[in-house]
C-alpha cells in the first residue's frame, strides 16, 4: 500500500465536554483551544483531541467486560507513583481492579473512562 493518511486529530464521546477538556489540559500541559457545552478541544503541535457532547453518555464499566470499553489513552510518565498521585488531584479515580501489576496503572477521568500510566520507556 503506497498511500497513507496522517492523523488529525481524535474526538472522544462525553458527557461534560469543556470539564473533560480542562482535565486532559492540565494532564497532558496542552491548551484548550475550543471549550463550550457541546464540544471542546485541546491542541499541542498541530495534534488535537476533541470532546464532543453525547446526551445520556455512560462511561464503561470498569473491569466490565460486558460493558463494551470504547477506547482508553495510554500516558508514557516519568514516574507513576508521583503522576497518579498529581491525576488523582486532578480529578481522575483510581479503581480497585489493576490488571498491570508493575507494568501500568489503570485510573478512570472525571467522567468514567478508563486511561492507563505507564513507565516512559529507557533508551
């Protein structure tokens, strides 16, 4: 396959788009470039995540295998210990069930979605 297409951005369902925008904002130290009730965006180099308003939106559950997970991000950190300790004051949960063990931790953002924190990679 010769032709390819280069990512844009992503738009993740929410509940509380401007809410859910402001905690990924200060996760990831991008800007909220877009905020208003139905859609917010932040933005970083040219690459941006959405967060686009769902009525009745509701969160997987989680470890509910049933529940049908739509998707969860993936955060490379310097230290997990210290990053869950600075997520969690920023409003995300941490839930009982750690299918990581040492290998990633799993918390949930303000509105039920699952993200994991994993070591950045040496080297």
């Amino acid at each position: 396959m010769t032709m390819h297409a280069d990512l844009a951005m992503v738009n993740l369902d929410s509940s509380d788009p401007a809410a859910h925008a402001r905690f990924y904002s200060r996760v990831l130290g991008w800007e909220v470039t877009h905020s208003h009730a139905e859609y917010a965006m932040i933005s970083k180099d040219g690459t941006s995540i959405g967060f686009g308003l769902v009525p009745g939106y509701a969160p997987p559950g989680w470890p509910d295998e049933a529940a049908g997970k739509r998707y969860h991000l993936d955060f490379h950190v310097d230290d997990v210990t210290v990053a869950e300790k600075e997520f969690l004051a920023a409003g995300a949960t941490k839930p009982e069930f750690q299918p990581g063990g040492e290998r990633w931790t799993v918390l949930l953002d303000p509105i039920g979605q699952p993200f994991c924190l994993c070591p950045r990679p040496q080297g």
